[in-house]
C-alpha cells in the first residue's frame, strides 16, 4: 500500500496512506497520536462543477452533523478549508471531512473473501442496520445508497453505515430520482414515483441480506427475471428461480421465514412494504444470531487475504489512472499537432 513520506499532514494528523478513490473524492489514513481517522478530500476536475460538489457535500455534512448513533460513522470535522502540508512543506487547501474510521474495512470485502455469512452472522449484522435504519427514520432521514460497499466494520467488528452522498432529510414523499446504484434500486425509482426513503433503504437492505445469506444478488440489474417477478408480485417464481440456482446452499428449499422477510422487503408497492421496526420484529430477524466474539475470531482470520486483495485493487486502479492520463496527454499532444498543422497550412 503506498505510504506517504514523513511531513504530509492535513490539520494536525499525520497522513499514513491512501485508502480508497473515487470519481470525485481521494480518502486517506491520518493518525494523530492514538487516534486514527479517515480523511476524504474532494477532487474538483471542472471548476464549473464546484458550486454543485459543494453543496451536495454540504448536504451531506449537515445531515451527519445529526446522526450521533453506534452503527452509523461520526463526522468529526469538515472545511472548505483544511489545511495541508504536503511532503516538500508546501501548503495548499482542501475541501474534505475528517471522519471517524471504519479499521476493519468494508462488508464487501469480507463477502467476497469469504463467500458468503452463515445465517447467525447475517442475522446479527440485519439487526444492527435496521436498528440505524429505524433510528434515521425517526430524523426523517435516508440514504438512498446502502450496500455493502458503504457499510464498514469498526476494530471490535460492528458494524457502521457511511457514505451519505446521495442521502437526503425530507418528511414525506421525495421526488428526486437522482443518484443510487441499479442492483438495489427500488421499483419506484425506476417507475419515476414520488417515494419514501425509508422504504427504499429497506428494499436496498432486501438485497444486501440476500447477498450476506447466499453470497449472490438476488437480481443484478433492474433487467433481470427476478426484478421482474418481483415487480409482478410473482414471487412462487422469484423462489423458484431461487431455489435453482442455489440449491447445493439449500437442497431444500430457502427457510419459510426468511422467504417472508424478504418477499415482504422486496414488496413493490412501497405502501405495502414493511417497514425497519416491522424487520426488527419478524420471526427470522428474532432468531439465534452470532456472538460478537465469533464474529471475529472468523473475521480476523481472513484480515490478511482482504489487506492482500485491497492492494492488488489500488495496484490496479493506480494503473488504470495512469492509462488515463497517458491517454489524455497523447490525445492532447495529437490536438496539438493538429493545430500546428492547420497554421502552417494557412
């Protein structure tokens, strides 16, 4: 993983290494004494776009400023503003959020290095999202993105919601369609109706249950067979299909409660579908879950594949940003070229 040289930091903690990227965001690891946080910095590529990056960060600032709750991450500080020293002692400025870090890394990673959870681990991990589900709810708030690339794991192992980007505080029906991701997307959405973003999120943690329990989607894209069943309320077939594809996982059949939870999760009609508390009280939900203690003697066990998988995945994305920017600089240059040419013609 690439280390940072001795001297960059960004308000007092020290900078340790990258942590992840995105399109518009570039998050790293600052120390300061004891204390570990995440750092995500805005990445500004069109200056016509800072006024609309700004305020959506701003959105999202503003809305963890009121969420204090265990499975959710704590916003520690944001500027427009923050100082940062680089290595060579210059300083510059920098949009970004210091915010409270997940040490153990996503629950996608650990999905994909092991497959899939057992049915207590899923169960203990459903119980601790809808518990922040039905706490966001009672702020009026959703995210609108929830997958297991936005939820991480603390150092004892609990789990954290993050990545409030596209969330939003509204109190009764929202009609921005903007934003999410199409393997969790809701039929209403899709259908451009005014909806609760509650209900959504829980259409979103159908999914990600489905995906903890199996280790596959329930259905890749809003193309699929299984989304259409589900929209036709279809679900003799949905199971059907189920069963078939994952019948060495269960010879016989998926349990009768958990096809309730997830039928009812998956509802099409956003009115009818049940809602985070109804999902803390149905009778697979109340089942036997995991000890926390057993959680991580698993977990910790597979620490040393995920780091190994991180960095071949940063290895290759700073590759791919690479290829990028050779690209851009050849065809900049042909431009170039081109130009001339077309001067010395005239």
């Amino acid at each position: 993983m690439q280390q940072e040289q001795p001297g960059s930091e960004c308000e007092g903690y020290i900078i340790i290494k990258y942590l992840g990227y995105g399109a518009y965001v570039v998050v790293k690891l600052g120390r300061k004494g004891h204390e570990l946080v995440a750092i995500k910095f805005l990445k500004i590529k069109n200056e016509q776009e800072r006024p609309k990056i700004i305020q959506k960060l701003q959105q999202e600032v503003q809305i963890l400023q009121q969420l204090q709750h265990p499975r959710i991450i704590q916003l520690k500080y944001f500027s427009d503003n923050l100082t940062y020293k680089k290595k060579n002692g210059q300083i510059v400025y920098k949009i970004g959020m210091i915010l409270e870090l997940g040490e153990k890394g996503s629950m996608l990673s650990y999905l994909l290095t092991l497959k899939r959870f057992d049915e207590q681990t899923s169960r203990f991990y459903f119980r601790q999202l809808m518990s922040a589900l039905v706490y966001m709810k009672k702020h009026n708030i959703c995210h609108l993105d929830l997958k297991p690339d936005n939820i991480v794991f603390d150092s004892d192992f609990n789990l954290k919601i993050t990545e409030f980007g596209f969330s939003k505080q509204v109190q009764g029906s929202i009609n921005d369609f903007f934003g999410g991701t199409k393997s969790y997307i809701a039929p209403e959405l899709l259908d451009r109706i005014a909806y609760d973003g509650s209900k959504v999120d829980v259409f979103a943690a159908a999914q990600i249950l489905f995906t903890m329990i199996t280790g596959c989607f329930a259905f890749k894209n809003c193309q699929e067979q299984p989304y259409n069943l589900i929209k036709q309320n279809d679900y003799a077939q949905f199971w059907n299909f189920q069963n078939n594809s994952h019948q060495t996982l269960f010879p016989q059949g998926f349990p009768d409660d958990f096809k309730d939870l997830i039928n009812k999760m998956f509802d099409p009609d956003f009115n009818r579908r049940i809602t985070p508390e109804e999902c803390l009280q149905h009778p697979w939900t109340m089942g036997v879950e995991a000890k926390l203690n057993q959680i991580q003697d698993q977990f910790n066990n597979v620490q040393e594949r995920i780091n190994q998988q991180l960095e071949l995945q940063k290895e290759e994305y700073k590759r791919q940003q690479q290829r990028r920017r050779d690209q851009e600089r050849a065809e900049q240059e042909m431009k170039n070229l081109l130009q001339q040419s077309q001067q010395s013609y005239k």
